[in-house]
C-alpha cells in the first residue's frame, strides 16, 4: 500500500508538471510523499503488534480491563488512526488536484471552482423569521 500512494504521488507530481504546477502546490506533493515515507511503515507496525499482542493473549482476556486487552487494543487504535489520517491526505491531495484540473481544462467555471461546498442555511422559526 505504501508504494501504491508513493505512486499516487508520482503521478500526481507528473500530471502537475504537465499543467506546468498549476493543480497543485508543489509543498503540498512533498509533504504527502515525506508523510508517507516517514509515517507508514511505523503506523502499520503499531497495528500489527497490537495485533499481535491480542492474539498472544485472547484466550486469557476475559474483559476490557484486562491490561494486555488495553493494550493491544489502543495499539490497533492508534496505528489505524495514523494510517487513516494518511490515507484521508491522499483524498485530500486528489480532490484539489481534480477540482483545480477542471477548472483549468474548463470543464467548470471560477465559480464552481471557488465553491467550497459549504451550505448557506437560514433557520426559519415557525413565523418564517430567521432571527
């Protein structure tokens, strides 16, 4: 998985150059790919030993108070959140390069482009007042 999204950000970084850096903040490219190399392997290794220190164990575990429970469960905890947290960069990183490729190739206008997504929405109480 690791090599897959460092090729992720290989063909990010080229289709980028292609547009001569206009999708992308090229700052943004290098983190993704240092975050990756530093981060994946270690977050990937936290939720195998949790694992393992679960497996180990789970014939004597009986409930959650059990500290080789809590352990090995806050282990898989916290390296899926990590790989998580990753793995959300890399959606991050596709929708802006997505988004910014459509506007450029003027598929969608400024506009569109500038939308952020967020709705505008006015409560209305039961007089139509939005006070």
């Amino acid at each position: 998985m690791k090599e897959v999204l460092e090729n992720l950000h290989q063909a990010c970084s080229t289709l980028n150059d292609k547009f001569n850096g206009k999708l992308l903040d090229q700052e943004k490219l290098d983190d993704f790919l240092e975050d990756i190399r530093d981060d994946w392997d270690s977050s990937f290794e936290q939720l195998k030993d949790g694992l393992q220190i679960l497996e180990s164990q789970v014939e004597s575990i009986e409930s959650s108070r059990n500290r080789v429970y809590t352990k090995g469960i806050i282990e898989i905890f916290w390296g899926l959140r990590r790989l998580e947290v990753l793995l959300d960069d890399a959606d991050d990183l596709l929708v802006a390069l997505n988004k910014k490729l459509m506007f450029e190739s003027g598929e969608t206008s400024e506009e569109e482009y500038l939308d952020d997504g967020i709705l505008n929405v006015k409560y209305l109480d039961e007089d139509g007042d939005s006070d």
